[in-house]
C-alpha cells in the first residue's frame, strides 16, 4: 500500500515535536486537557467494551493516554501510531501496555481481532475524503458487534495548516469534521453509529465545539 502524503507529514510533523506535544497533553487522560463529559464518554466505551473478550485498540495513540485509561480499567488494550518517536515516549511511560506502529487506514491486525478500538482525536489529520479509507479499515479490523469510539474537534470539514510549534517548523494540517459527515463514513462501512455527541468548546486550549461519535461494527459480515 503507498503511504497517503497526509500520513507521512504528520508522522514527520510528530517525530519532529513528540516532546513538546507530551509537555502539553501529557502522557495520562485527566481534567487539564479533557473535558468531564470527554471522561465519562470514554469510560462508557470502556464498560462496553469490557463484555467482550478480546483485545482493544487506541488507534492514533500518541503518548498512550486514551491506552492507559483503558488499561485501568482492565481492558487488554493495544496502541498503534504513526510516529516512532510517540510511540517511544508511550512505551517508556506505560511499560506495562503494547504499543505498534500502524496507521488507521493501515493496521497490522487480521481481520476481526479487536473487541473494540478508540481513535481519540486521531482522525484530525486525515482529510475529509480519506474518511471512508478509515471506516473501511476500522471495519475489517473490528469483530462482529465490537464498540468504536472517534473523537475529534468539530466544524464544516475546514483545513488549518500549521509552519512551526513552539518555534520549530513543522507542515501539519488539522481538519475540523463535520460530525454528521463522520457518521456517514461510519454507517457506509456497516457500523451501527449512534447520534454523534457534540459540546462548546470549554477549555482555554479549545477554539471549536468537540465531537464524539459512537458505534458498533456490524454483528455479521457479507458473505
């Protein structure tokens, strides 16, 4: 498969400020970055999740911060990234946890292994019409009935483009989804998708409402 451009400037955008990025978000989920209603949704998708019995995927995992609630929480849970050099600060700061490099429209998974998967604000780099690319991958990869969870910031599927963070260049573009049309995406790959979740922006690091939207893969599959 030839790496879409979109995947390798972010991995190189990532590579390139991992560090900076940890000392913002830092390495676990907590009330400085995420939002009350942001915790309950993904401790939500962890209870639905935990009646099935298999392993869970943070696909876009970063520092392993959406992995390590899940892990918490007893789920045996799996990260994926782009970036080598996330993925280094994510093993050194969950040890206990498995960290691998794959990308969402590009996962190293047979077909079905996953109980559940959580991309948590990872689709932000992926442009609106790579959106079905995902959902057809995050498909394949899920077994019958499994939960998804996306979360991302919302608006009409606009591009912001950034040069440099904290001073050094960088070429990275964000994209603010239509919630509605990340549904679309969703049901068109054969998930169940409920009502997407939307909230204000609340924090001051927020310059847009913030979006959450749930699912379940299809209980069978063609053929």
């Amino acid at each position: 498969m030839i790496e879409p451009a979109h995947v390798a400037t972010a991995r190189d955008a990532y590579d390139g400020t991992a560090d900076l990025y940890v000392q913002f978000v830092g390495t676990e989920i907590s009330s400085s970055i995420e939002a009350d209603l942001d915790i309950d949704v993904l401790g939500s998708f962890a209870e639905r999740a935990a009646r099935a019995n298999g392993p869970v995927a943070d696909i876009g995992c970063g520092p392993g911060r959406a992995a390590a609630f899940l892990a918490a929480r007893g789920l045996d849970v799996v990260g994926f990234d782009i970036s080598t050099a996330l993925l280094d600060l994510a093993r050194a700061a969950h040890p206990g946890a498995r960290f691998e490099e794959g990308s969402l429209a590009d996962l190293p998974l047979p077909d079905g292994t996953l109980a559940g998967a959580v991309c948590w604000y990872s689709i932000i780099h992926t442009p609106p019409d790579r959106l079905d690319e995902v959902a057809v991958e995050l498909a394949r990869v899920l077994a019958p009935g499994a939960p998804l969870l996306v979360a991302f910031q919302a608006g009409h599927g606009e591009a912001l483009h950034r040069t440099e963070v904290q001073g050094r260049p960088v070429s990275l573009t964000s994209h603010r989804h239509d919630p509605a049309h990340v549904a679309r995406c969703l049901e068109r790959a054969g998930f169940d998708v409920a009502p997407p979740v939307v909230r204000d922006a609340v924090a001051e690091h927020e310059s847009t409402p913030q979006a959450f939207v749930s699912a379940h893969a299809a209980t069978a599959r063609p053929g």
